[in-house]
C-alpha cells in the first residue's frame, strides 16, 4: 500500500521531511525511494483512536454536503484535517466502533448506535486502509447490524476484522501487502455492553482473551505475516490512565507473544503509550471522531500513533511518535442564548467560541498554517496539544524516543 505525494511538485524526500520536520530536523522520516530500495524493508503505520458518530457529526456531515452543492451527507471535509497525515503512511489504520444503518437512517446515538453508512467512505477518502470492528457496539443490531457493517466497508474499499459474517470469514487472518511486508492486523474487544455472542454464531465477533489472542498470532503468522499488529477494545472509559488489568495483559502480550504493536481503544480519552519488553503499546488514543453529548474537553482530543518499523537483526525495529488532534464543536445556540441571558460564558467542556463547525484538526499543523484562527481557538489548540503530550509521556516513554511527531510552532 505504498503512497504517492499528496503534494505535486515535490519529491517524495522533500514531502515527507516537510510532514515530519521538527526543530531538530526530518527525524524519522528523512529517506527517499533510492535509499529505502537499497536499505532493509520499511513501511509507516498511522493509526489512530475510535470513530464514533453522534447525531450532531451526521447533521454536520448535511450542510457540509448542501453547502458543496449536494445532497445527502458527506463526513470528507470534517475529517479533512488529517488526511495529510494518514494519507501519508504506507498503512493507515482506524477503529470503527459504531453499527451503519441504511444511507437514509434511521440513525441512532448512545446506547445502541446506527451510523450513516457515509462514513465509510470519508474514512476511504482520508487515506485509511483498513479498520478495527470489535467493540463494546458490534453487536448493538446484532448479526443483521454487523453484516451492514462490514458490507459498507467493502463498498468503500476499506478491509476489516474483528468482526465477521461467516465462520470462513473469521477463520482467515487480515494480511495486507504493505510495500512488500506481509502485515496483519487482529481486531479483539472486551465485551458487548451485556450482549452474548450469539452461540450459533460464535465466529460473529472477537472477545478479549489471551488465548485466543495468542492463537489467532500463531494463524496469521503460519499465513505468512512477518509482522502483526494487534487493535484491542479495552480499559475504562473517562479515564486518562491504564487500568490494572490493561497493564496485566499488556505485559503478557509483550512477554508471552510476537506481536509487534498494540493499538487500544474505548477510553475516548487519550491514555499513555509504553514501550514494554521491546514492543509499543498505546493504550488508548482517545477519539478520532466523535462529538458525546456532554463534551468533557478530553474527549475532544485524541491522537494519531505514527510508527516506523525497520527490518533489523531478523525482527523489526519500531520507533513512535505521536500527532495531536481535536474535534472543534461549536458553542450549542440554545446554551449560548441562555448564557448570554444570565450574563455568563457558555458552557464548554469541549466547545469554543468562535467555532463554526465540527472539524477533526492535526492541532500543530493548524497552529502552523491557520492564520485566522481566534486567540481563544489558539489557547484551546495548544491546551490540546500540552494536555496530549502530557498525557503520552506520562509513563516513561519519552527515554525510548517518543516524542510528537511535529512539535508546537514558537
């Protein structure tokens, strides 16, 4: 799944070293074809935090789409803000939580989610490969939601796991051909909001185990994976650190089993990455995509995992960064009114004066390049990116080099 330059006129050198300057420099991406064809294989994995659409995303993903002269509803210019980046890895990776429904609804929020099946294709659009499907919402429609699922997935072109339709389906490792290395991505979740894998189907979706997490590396690799990649459904959710049992299974996967990287989710809030016994877990990546009905401002921000693995000594060396992000919400009309009446700021755990519309943003990219932005808007970008980092770092991992993947502008 090699890229091509999202910015014409460039090499390819000069396109990545502009994605991943920093003050120091390139870093981690300073390569060209020539050298990477000489050298040991090589690929760029992005991956980043739960997509969960809420009614108020759908309503933007409408005028977005009547405004560009259309009809119907179309999510590309909210999640255009980090398309430069997933885009521009070799594997682009995303967890797609809720159950669509049909293109015209009916939609559904919190507890049981029906999505516009629209989504799948902004998702295509903004550079993602594939997607993770096992989460505490697979089976909030059941078997006939997850067929939905995973058939608008294939519409757009987006491969899957997690979840499946057939016991052929959930038999065979996901094994993509990532500029020559044979990557799989497994898919788990710790459980179905008290909804039962239905015992006629038990191949419909995957839960947590070591087990059977073990087992289902040892398939992918006998397929022929050189490198596996391992996207879990776990933890708890609002809170910013690990739980006791996330930090127990991790150390067992990194001790016990091959896999190379761990991608969490649930949280929607950002948690730590570490590196544990050699191997790169980000714990949760908070949200990509989604707008809860009382926004906290944590779950606002999210981040994107950029991971660089390199061939050497016979395994593969893995180094991380990270990439900020935010969804802008605007201030709700009704609490600004009220507000305003009793001579108040409005209520915004998430929301922000100023903001017109739900944008998913790479925050240093727009500190960098937004001219327009409000000093308020400014003062909640970097908040977004402090609290980020912040939040990264917060169990060691700077001293294995992680560090963002583009640093604040001074």
């Amino acid at each position: 799944m090699t890229r091509h330059p999202y910015l014409p006129g460039i090499t390819r050198a000069v396109a990545l070293c502009l994605l991943a300057a920093t003050a120091a420099g390139c870093g981690l991406l300073d390569t060209d074809d020539d050298a990477e064809a000489a050298g040991p294989p090589a690929f760029t994995v992005a991956a980043a935090g739960d997509i969960l659409i809420h009614p108020q995303l759908t309503d933007q993903a409408r005028k977005d789409a009547k405004e560009a002269g259309g009809k119907g509803i179309d999510f590309d210019r909210t999640m255009a803000g980090v398309k430069p980046v997933i885009s521009r890895a070799d594997l682009g990776i995303c967890h797609f939580e809720p159950v669509v429904s049909g293109p015209e609804g009916p939609f559904q929020s919190y507890p049981d989610f029906l999505v516009p099946p629209q989504i799948t294709t902004a998702i295509k659009n903004t550079g993602y490969d594939t997607c993770s499907t096992a989460s505490n919402h697979t089976l909030d429609h059941g078997p006939a939601g997850v067929k939905r699922t995973l058939d608008a997935l294939d519409a757009a072109g987006v491969k899957h796991t997690g979840s499946a339709r057939s016991r052929e389906e959930s038999e065979k490792p996901l094994i993509l051909d990532v500029k020559g290395v044979k990557v799989a991505q497994l898919s788990y979740a710790f459980g179905f909001n008290g909804r039962e894998v239905p015992a006629d189907k038990p191949w419909l979706a995957n839960e947590n185990s070591f087990k059977s997490i073990a087992a289902a590396e040892k398939t992918a690799r006998e397929a022929g994976a050189e490198v596996v990649i391992l996207s879990i459904h776990w933890g708890r959710e609002h809170h910013p650190d690990p739980s006791a049992p996330q930090l127990k299974l991790a150390r067992r996967l990194a001790e016990e089993t091959g896999i190379n990287l761990v991608i969490g989710h649930h949280a929607h809030v950002v948690q730590p990455m570490e590196k544990v016994d050699g191997t790169w877990f980000a714990y949760g990546l908070g949200n990509q995509l989604a707008r809860h009905d009382v926004p906290s401002g944590l779950t606002e921000e999210g981040a994107i995992g950029w991971f660089e693995f390199r061939k050497k000594d016979g395994g593969w060396d893995v180094q991380a960064r990270f990439v900020p992000t935010l969804v802008t919400i605007p201030p709700d009309p009704e609490e600004s009114a009220d507000a305003a009446g009793a001579g108040a700021e409005p209520n915004g755990g998430g929301e922000t004066p100023g903001v017109k519309d739900h944008r998913l943003v790479n925050v240093a990219e727009a500190l960098r390049d937004n001219k327009d932005l409000s000093d308020q808007e400014r003062a909640r970008y970097r908040l977004a990116f402090e609290r980020t980092q912040g939040t990264m770092l917060n169990r060691g991992a700077s001293k294995d080099g992680l560090k963002p993947l583009r640093g604040l502008p001074g």
